[in-house]
C-alpha cells in the first residue's frame, strides 16, 4: 500500500506571542503545519515528536537556549532540519549570516516587507536539505543508513520488527498522522519510497537487518 505524503512541518520558537502567532499563521497560509513554541527549551523537548523540516526562531528568546544554541543543538540531532533566523541582528549582537548552522537563512524583522519574503526565505532554507531521491548504488549499500536522524533510525527499527503505523504510534506513544510522516521521510531518505517496483517497507526492513541483524523486541 502506499505510504500517505506529508505536509511539510514548520515549528516557529518565538517569545513575543504577537510575533510567534503572525509567522506561525503565514506558514500556515503558506501550506505548512505548524507548531508554536516559546521558549528552546520547550521546541527541544517536543523536537523529536514534532520532527520539523525547517526550524524558524528567534535568537534572543529571553533566556537560554538561546536561538543560536538551540539551532547547534538542532542541526547535530536533525541535519535534515532547515533553520531560519528571524531576528533583529543589533539586539542579539550578531552580523547578519554570522553564528547559525552552515546553510542556516537570516531575516531582519525590521527589514521584513512582506509574507512572502519570509515564506521566501523558508523555501530557501530548504532548498539547502535535499532529499535524497535514489539509493546509493556505488560501494555499500548500507551506507544510505548514515543518513537517517536518531528518530529515522528508530522508526526504521519498528518497521524491521513488522510494526504497522499505528503499532509505533502506539509504542511511541504519538500520533498515527506523525508516524506517517516519520515513516515517509525515513523512506525517501533511504530512496525507496519513490519506485513502484520497491515495496518501501520491506526495502527499508532489508536494509536495516542487512546492517544490524534482526531486531529483538524489548519489553
């Protein structure tokens, strides 16, 4: 059966409710879904549930994380994620383009004219992730796994283990809606989610039990 698309997620960590509630509603116009938090400590930990595609924060949020730190954190846990930096640059003390993850888009809210710049800039950052579309043909095979995040890698050990969707949502303790969009990405960043002569899940299974051996369920 084939795999349910995805809306691409957009989690905005802004402190200033106002701000936060404008971009979140013109990414929301714009067809991504969004998440809205206002602090780094409260985007870090949903991070993993909420599996963004791009990251759009502030960097003086009001105490630490700041903004920068919470985007370091970010790109080592979710290299995929795209970050973008919406910010006012003598506040925070920083030149533009300086002190964020390579291939990270800074805005000045001040410089701001219009949505459509700051949806600009957010296609823009991800236009910086590409997502593989194809597996790696040349030398190991195996190799295609070292692009899945520690979340990726999780979910493909539930699918290894013959687990439905709604199975790991049950384990995960998540949403049918966010596994399906978990399962996807993990897919097309193992370039099996493309072919129809591929059943992604048992491609995506053979090549976990090829690198690691057959899982063992715990508890």
């Amino acid at each position: 059966m084939k795999e349910a698309m995805w809306v691409r997620t957009a989690l905005v960590v802004e402190d200033q409710p106002l701000m936060r509630s404008l971009v979140a509603d013109a990414l929301r116009h714009a067809g991504f879904d969004v998440e809205e938090r206002s602090s780094a400590a409260a985007a870090l930990a949903d991070f993993d549930e909420i599996d963004p595609d791009v990251l759009m924060t502030d960097i003086d949020l009001g105490a630490r994380p700041n903004g920068l730190e919470m985007a370091t954190i970010v790109h080592a846990r979710a290299p995929h994620c795209a970050i973008v930096f919406l910010t006012n640059y003598p506040r925070a003390g920083i030149a533009p383009g300086e002190g964020g993850p390579a291939g990270s888009v800074f805005l000045d809210k001040v410089a701001l004219e219009s949505v459509e710049d700051l949806v600009g800039a957010v296609e823009s950052a991800l236009a910086e992730k590409p997502v593989p579309t194809g597996p790696v043909r040349e030398g190991n095979p195996d190799s295609v796994l070292d692009r899945l995040t520690r979340t990726q890698l999780d979910v493909l050990r539930c699918i290894a283990l013959g687990w439905s969707n709604a199975e790991i949502a049950r384990r995960r303790e998540s949403s049918v809606r966010s596994v399906e969009k978990m399962v996807t990405r993990t897919f097309d960043a193992l370039g099996v989610g493309h072919s129809p002569e591929l059943n992604p899940r048992v491609a995506a299974a053979q090549l976990y039990v090829r690198r690691f051996g057959m899982p063992v369920e715990i508890g």
